[in-house]
C-alpha cells in the first residue's frame, strides 16, 4: 500500500457547502467539528477526480462505469453493473483522505497578504507525512508556544516602528522571529509547483498562535451576497437574497492518497497533467468558483 500527498492551491474563492443554515450565514462551508478549519471532505474529492474519467473509453452509453476499466478500478462501482446484475458491487483501489488546510490567506497591512498556518497545524502536517516518500518535513521540527499576540513572520510583512510587528486585518501582532526554519519554508515550498506559492510563500508565510489561527479560519472567509432580480420589475425578488461563505483564493490544503493496487496512483498522476493541474472543486463553477491547482507530490521533488 503506498500513498502520496495531493495538495490543492484555490485559484478562486470555493465554496464547498454544509448545506443551509439557521445562522447569519445562509450557506456556510464545511468545517471541522472540533476546531472550526475548513476542509474538503473525502467524498467531494473523489467524485471531483472520478469525473475525470467520465469519457467512452470508462462509461458505456447509459452512464454505467465499464467493467475492468480505469473508472471502476480506481474509484469502483454500485450495485448495478454495466451488464445490469445487481450484485456486482465494487470498491475503488484508490482511497481519497478529506483535504486539511495547511495555509489560509489573510490581509496584511504589508506585503499585501500573509500566508497563515499555526503549530497545530504544521504537527498534523508532520504526521501525516511520515507515510509518504515527499515532501518531509524535519522529524526535528520544534516551534515556539506563541500567545495569541505573538508570531513567527517574513521579514516582508513586518514594520520595524517600536520593535517588529505585523498588522492582519485589524489585529497588531509581535514578531517573535524572522528565523523561520528554512528547511520547513523549503519543504513546503513543494507542496506546489503553482509559481504563485513557490515563488511567494517565504515572503508571505507567518506561523500565528493556535488561538489566532482558529479565529482568522473562522471569521476572515469571504461571505459574498446574492440576489435574483425579477425580470419584470427590474427590482430584488421578495425572499431571494441570501449569502454564501467562501474559502478565499490562495488556500492551501493537502489530502493523502492511497492506493490497494499498483499504477493507481501513477494513473491519477498522469491524468492530473493531461488536465494541465487544474480542477474545478465545489460548488458554481460556472461563476468562477473553486478552479483549484491539484497536484500528486512525487519523489523527484
């Protein structure tokens, strides 16, 4: 059994939904229950990558997945089989972890934006890696407790007036150190070829306190309003006005992929860049939603 990490950069704000809700915001994201941090569950993943095979050579006319084909070796199928028995179910050789966010895009008074992560975060990273051959993390990585007023930042982010500082949103931050552990900047860094986070990420990432994390994951997501203008009056339609949460552009999350049978992964590898790295994720995407940079982190890293 062999796994890789997929890593998913948004290109766009994406919304993948909880469904409706009785709180301020009508379609929230989906979020971890104990910490509030947006994720992408593991069946939104797959049926996103499954339907990169939706084409003749793996569906037969009426929709049915072929039998012996990439389709059903990678992702399986239901009860009813392309020669119409009901008992030819089968489950996917490749397994899809739900994606964690490893960095979320918040405004900084500087630079423009911070890339944010947080201990909690980085440790979760470093035990979800030790499974995969790329990218590692260092097995002796140590970060400082931090209070929430405290963090670890790019020295482009920082204003040197009365000691360093970095302002996000409209919170003033004490900069701890500017020594970011160059072998965790460089081992991130490969999380994506996407030039934007490898060229951008040492001049943007700051390592904030649990606390600090938490409450910009929580409360700095973008919460756009919509509307349906009646055709006839020009005017709002009485009960359709409604916002939705998005998860900003520039996030970064990673999901681990294991395969039970051999060349799974390579399949998807391959697949992935007959697709140029770029998928669409969640919901609206025909107003631009959730284009995405997905990549399958591979050794020669």
């Amino acid at each position: 059994m062999q796994q890789q990490v997929l890593s998913i950069l948004t290109r766009t704000p994406m919304h993948v939904g909880a469904g409706a809700s009785v709180g301020v915001v009508d379609l929230p994201i989906i979020r971890e229950r104990h910490t509030g941090y947006p994720v992408i569950p593991g069946s939104s993943l797959k049926g996103v990558l499954a339907a990169l095979w939706n084409d003749k050579e793996n569906l037969t006319k009426d929709n049915k997945r072929i039998k012996g084909s990439d389709l059903e070796t990678l992702f399986g199928r239901d009860d009813f089989g392309s020669e119409g028995d009901d008992n030819n179910s089968q489950a996917g050789k490749l397994l899809v972890g739900e994606a964690k966010i490893l960095a979320f895009p918040v405004r900084s008074a500087k630079n423009a934006f911070a890339w944010c992560t947080c201990p909690t975060v980085i440790y979760r990273l470093l035990r979800d890696l030790q499974s995969v051959a790329s990218p590692k993390l260092p097995n002796d990585l140590k970060l400082p407790q931090l209070n929430a007023d405290q963090c670890l930042a790019a020295e482009a982010l920082c204003f040197t007036e009365n000691g360093k500082k970095v302002i996000l949103e409209e919170y003033c931050l004490q900069v701890v150190s500017n020594d970011v552990d160059p072998n965790l900047i460089a081992a991130l860094e490969k999380m994506s070829e996407d030039p934007v986070w490898r060229k951008e990420l040492g001049q943007h990432l700051v390592i904030l306190s649990n606390e600090m994390f938490s409450y910009f994951v929580q409360n700095a997501c973008e919460i756009a309003q919509h509307v349906k203008i009646d055709i006839d009056t020009n005017a709002a339609q009485g009960g359709a006005l409604f916002n939705q949460e998005n998860v900003p552009s520039e996030t970064m999350f990673y999901a681990l992929m294991t395969e039970t049978k051999d060349k799974c992964l390579e399949k998807l590898a391959a697949k992935l860049q007959d697709n140029n790295h770029i998928l669409q994720i969640g919901a609206d995407a025909t107003t631009g939603l959730g284009w995405c940079t997905v990549e399958l982190i591979t050794e020669k890293q």
